[in-house]
C-alpha cells in the first residue's frame, strides 16, 4: 500500500448557497404542479427543503418561463458569486490566502462558460496569474471525485502545494416546467449549491482525509439512464427509474477492488460519504455494501436540509463529518459518487 503520510490531504471545506430556501410544499405550489402521481415526489419525507434562484410568481402564483439567454446569464452570475464565496471560506478555514492556490479545479453541469469558471475565479479573486486550472464540464454527480484527482497529482508532486476543488451547480439554470412525470422528478430533486475543499500535501490545522487512491467504474448498458436532452431552447435532465437498481447492482465492484489493491476490506471502512443522489439511491447503496442508516446520516442529512446537490454534494456530507469530530487519526474513509455513463467513482483514504 502507498505511504499515506506523504499523500495529498482533502483540509478544510466551505460551502454556499445562491438564491432562498424553499420548502418541498412551496416548489410543488410554484411549479403548479397537479398531477396527484407527480405531486408525490415532492411530498415523500425525503427532502424537506432546497435552494433554489426562482423568478418572482407571476400573478397566478405560478413560476414565469425563463428564456434560454435568462438561464444562461442566472448560472454565470451565480456560479460565479456562490462559488467565490465557497472558496474564500475554504480558504479562510484553513489560514490560507487566495496568493497560496497553485490549483484550482472546478466541477459543473449545469451551464457553459468560455472563459470557463476557473477563469472568472482566478480573475475575481485575484489567483496568482500562475494558478494551474482545470474544467470538468458534463460529468455530473460524479465530477467531483474526477476533478480532485488532478489536483491531488498536483499537491502530490509539489509537497508545499495548495490545489482547491470547487463544486458549483445551479441546477435551476437547467429546469423545465411541465407537467411530465419525467420533469417533476429532476424538479423535485436537485437543489442549488457551491462546496471548494483545500488540498495540500503540507501539514494543516484541519488534518482532513488523506487521499491514497482511486478507482472508476462505467456502466456501459446503462449509458442514457442519465443525460441532458435538448429541445432546440432548452437544456433538460433526464433519469431512469433503473438508475437506483443499476448503481446498486455494481457498487460493490469499485468499492472491493479499491480496497484489495489497498489491504483492506470493506469492514474496515469506519467512514462512508456518499452522494445524495435520491432516496431509492442511498437504499440501493446501503443494501449492497452491507451499510447502515448511521454509516450514511451525513448523506442522508444533505439530501433532507438541500436535495441533491449534483457534484458537490459529497462534499457536504464530509463537511458535516468533519464537524462531527469522530474522525480520529489512521481512520479508513470511503467516497463514492455516481453520475451520466453511468459512471460510479471512488476514493478510498485515511485520517
């Protein structure tokens, strides 16, 4: 196994949040939704509230339509703005300056930019013109543990190196309203939100996961279960009902290698982080890798206070285990993230 010592470690998070909380009643009101089959997703326990940049109700109480030039310039003002305060509260979490970052690598699918993100970061925040950069655009949940694994070459080959990850999506720059079942699923689900993580082979006041590797896994026969359709003005996302099942089925097959090639097994794992992909998601999870309701609180407790948060979802959940505190020293930790491919992602390491 990889001397974990000397391998990057995942420090202090920030978060954020653009727009207001809504709760699951108020969205199922302002989509004016009616379809008792279609109301039911946003009223089954499992999400209580989300964050949401929403036009003001026109005067039916319902949402307006956004036009495509709308949705464009609402996820470039507020990836940009949310995900700048993420950032300089990572930052501020770990006694660092934005003069340290030598990385920065940003996740998101939920709009295009050219220049991209990392760009407006570096130019807002005033990044050392010397900053390396990298955009992963549409890979979905699962882009988050894609990203990090430049920046942790990055921290890994330059042990004074500071690389930053950043998660941004406004998944409401990507909305549709209609009355499909298909649409009032995604609606009821993604929620608005930016997470950055520090990154540093160099010793930090917040000791953090060590990352000591990574394994993929794509799921060829269920390549279209999760995608984005375009209509000719829109952008809209779409699930299969197999994704649960699917995801389910295979998770086991990364975790176990991971953990073979690493001399460990998954009993040995005493912290799971995995994305708040849905309910049916985190049960199918669980079931396989033999996990209980404790071992995915942090999970669950994201999905319940912001919905699914697409790829900086799982970066919420380890910020919550890291104010947890239970964490000690030599502790093995698992994050797996799953998204389009389907693709299931994974990064085992220590404390």
């Amino acid at each position: 196994m990889p001397d974990p010592s000397v391998r990057p470690r995942l420090s202090a998070i920030g978060t954020a949040f653009p727009g207001r909380r809504y709760l699951q009643t108020d969205i199922v009101d302002l989509f004016n939704i009616s379809d008792p089959k279609a109301r039911r997703f946003f009223t089954n326990g499992y999400i209580h509230s989300r964050n949401l940049v929403l036009p003001e109700p026109s005067a039916d109480g319902s949402l307006p339509d956004e036009p495509p030039a709308a949705l464009y310039a609402k996820h470039r003002h507020h990836a940009l703005e949310t995900g700048s305060l993420a950032i300089e509260r990572a930052l501020t979490a770990a006694g660092l300056t934005a003069n340290d970052v030598g990385y920065i690598a940003c996740a998101t699918s939920t709009g295009f930019l050219c220049p991209s993100l990392t760009a407006h970061f570096v130019r807002h925040l005033n990044l050392p013109p010397s900053v390396h950069r990298i955009d992963v655009v549409g890979m979905g949940c699962n882009a988050g543990l894609n990203a990090i694994q430049p920046v942790a070459a990055f921290c890994a080959a330059r042990l004074d190196g500071v690389g930053l990850l950043v998660c941004v999506e406004v998944c409401s720059a990507a909305y549709v309203a209609d009355e499909t079942v298909g649409t009032a699923v995604v609606n009821s689900l993604f929620g608005d939100g930016a997470a950055c993580a520090v990154l540093t082979s160099a010793p930090m006041s917040h000791p953090g996961l060590r990352l000591v590797d990574f394994e993929s896994r794509m799921l060829p026969d269920h390549f279209d279960a999760m995608r984005f359709d375009f209509d000719g003005r829109k952008y809209s996302f779409s699930i299969s009902r197999d994704i649960p099942s699917a995801l389910g089925a295979h998770v086991d097959q990364p975790v176990d290698a991971l953990l073979a090639r690493n001399g460990f097994r998954r009993s040995d794992i005493r912290h799971w982080v995995i994305h708040s992909g849905g309910r049916k998601v985190i049960d199918a999870m669980m079931q396989t890798l033999d996990l209980t309701r404790h071992d995915v609180r942090h999970t669950d407790g994201v999905l319940y206070d912001h919905g699914n948060l697409s790829s900086g979802s799982f970066l919420f959940s380890l910020q919550r285990l890291y104010e947890e505190g239970v964490a000690t020293p030599g502790d093995p930790g698992m994050l797996i993230t799953m998204g389009p491919g389907s693709q299931i992602e994974c990064c085992f390491g220590l404390f």
